[in-house]
C-alpha cells in the first residue's frame, strides 16, 4: 500500500491519553495497522514502562497492596524515574532516526492523575518535566475522552483491579477535567475523541487526524 501522499517525517512523537478503559490500548493497535500499511517506520511503546527497568517500576507503581503507604512524592519521582529512562533509551533514539514514536501515555498523564488527580505541586511536575524530557513533547496526542464513570466500568470488567484502578470517582473526574484544559490549552498538540463512540466511529476519526497528520 502506498502512503496517502509523498511526505518525509522526521521524527513524529505520537501519544494516546484518557482516563482508565479509554481505549488507548485498542487504539494504539489500530494505529500500529495504520503506520505498517503506509510504510511508515515506527515504533510502540507505553507508559510508565517501555524498557526492562522502566517496567519494573510500572509493575511497584501499579502493584495494588504495599507494606508501606506509597507516598504521593515517592510515586510522582518513579513515574519520572521510569520515563527518564524511557526517553534515553527508547523515545529519543528512535526519534533522531526519524522514527514515528506511539506511546500508549506521557507526561500529560503526570499533570492528569498526579497533578490533578493527586493534587501535587505542578511546579514539581514541571521541573521534573524539564529535567527529563528538556524540550521533548509529543507532536500530536490523541485524547479519548469520556464520563470517568464509563471507563471504570470498562477497566472493572477485566477483574485485578491495579492502585490506580481503585481509587475514587472524584479522583477520576478531576484527571478528567486536567485533560480537557490541558486539551484547550494545548490545541495545536492535541485532538479529542469521544471515547463512548463504537469503536469503527473512532478509528475513522483517527485516521482522518493521522492522513491530516501526515499529509
Ligand atoms: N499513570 C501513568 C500515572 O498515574 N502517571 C503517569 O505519569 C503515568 C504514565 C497505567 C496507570 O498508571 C497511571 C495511569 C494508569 O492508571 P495503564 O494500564 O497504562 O496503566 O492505563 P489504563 O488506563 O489502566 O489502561 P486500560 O487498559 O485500563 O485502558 P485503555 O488502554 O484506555 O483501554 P483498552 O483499550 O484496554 O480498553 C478497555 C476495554 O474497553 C473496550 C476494550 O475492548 C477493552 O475491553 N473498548 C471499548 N468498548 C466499547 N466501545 C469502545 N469504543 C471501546 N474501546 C475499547
């Protein structure tokens, strides 16, 4: 198959963001049969997570039960640590050889659960944000947006709920509404989709923003 128009990327840092049971995951696929069938070189990855060590602190961050309570700093510094780890090692390489990046969850998610949903001090998240990233920042992020309500219901389905499955509606809400300001704040980055649609509806949005995109 050939690409919808001749273009040349240089490096394209793609990110899919929403609360739990979204449909990042379902979505980050779509995107994989997208890039594949247009021969664009590219890679996957996810957040916190994405090399051997960084999953290793995904699994401590979304283990649900610890002998020690996990301190709001303690969790903001590991989601850093981890991506820290993921941005040398992953993410930048990949973009210097202009590669499209798709990770399944960035930064925007720390502003989300730990800024909103956590009420951490966003100075913090902005230093750290600095210190690690420097200049990085996706592209183009996709939100999938619906009520926090919905997307618990969908993640409960599955059973073994993990830390952050388990924490409160207003908790949910409140990364809900850190995405939509961040959203309006941020237009030119990001493209909200309505995550209640069927899922064929979604993915036909995708593609009108990934061809948009690209061509
Ligand atoms: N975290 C992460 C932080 O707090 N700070 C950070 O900085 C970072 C990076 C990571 C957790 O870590 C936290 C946030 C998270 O809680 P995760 O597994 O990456 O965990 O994130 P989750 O949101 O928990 O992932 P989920 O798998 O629950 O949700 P997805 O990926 O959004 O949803 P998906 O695709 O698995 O779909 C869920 C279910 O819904 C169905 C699917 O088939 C599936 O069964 N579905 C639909 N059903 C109907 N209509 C549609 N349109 C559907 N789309 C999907």
């Amino acid at each position: 198959m050939t690409r919808p128009k001749s273009h040349t990327v240089n490096g394209c840092f793609i990110t899919l963001e929403g609360s739990e049971g979204s449909g990042k995951t379902t979505c980050l696929h779509f995107i994989q049969q997208w890039l594949t069938e247009h021969q664009y070189d590219h890679i996957l990855t996810r957040e916190p997570g994405g090399t051997p060590l960084a999953e290793q602190l995904r699994s401590l961050l979304l283990q649900p039960e610890h002998n020690e309570p996990v301190d709001t700093l303690t969790e903001l510094l590991m989601m850093f640590a981890a991506r820290n780890q993921h941005c040398k090692h992953i993410i930048q390489p990949a973009l210097q050889q202009n590669k499209i990046v798709v990770s399944d969850r960035f930064t925007d998610t720390t502003w989300a659960y730990q800024g909103a949903g956590r009420h951490m001090n966003t100075q913090w998240i902005q230093q750290l944000e600095t210190m690690v990233q420097g200049t990085l920042r996706p592209n183009l992020t996709l939100l999938l947006d619906m009520p926090a309500e919905l997307g618990l219901k969908r993640a409960k389905k599955r059973g073994n709920l993990d830390r952050f499955e388990r924490e409160t509606l207003d908790f949910f809400n409140r990364v809900r509404e850190a995405y939509l300001v961040r959203a309006k704040q941020y237009q030119h980055i990001y493209r909200i989709l309505d995550a209640t649609k069927p899922l064929a509806d979604i993915q036909t949005q995708i593609q009108t923003y990934l061809i948009d995109y690209f061509t």
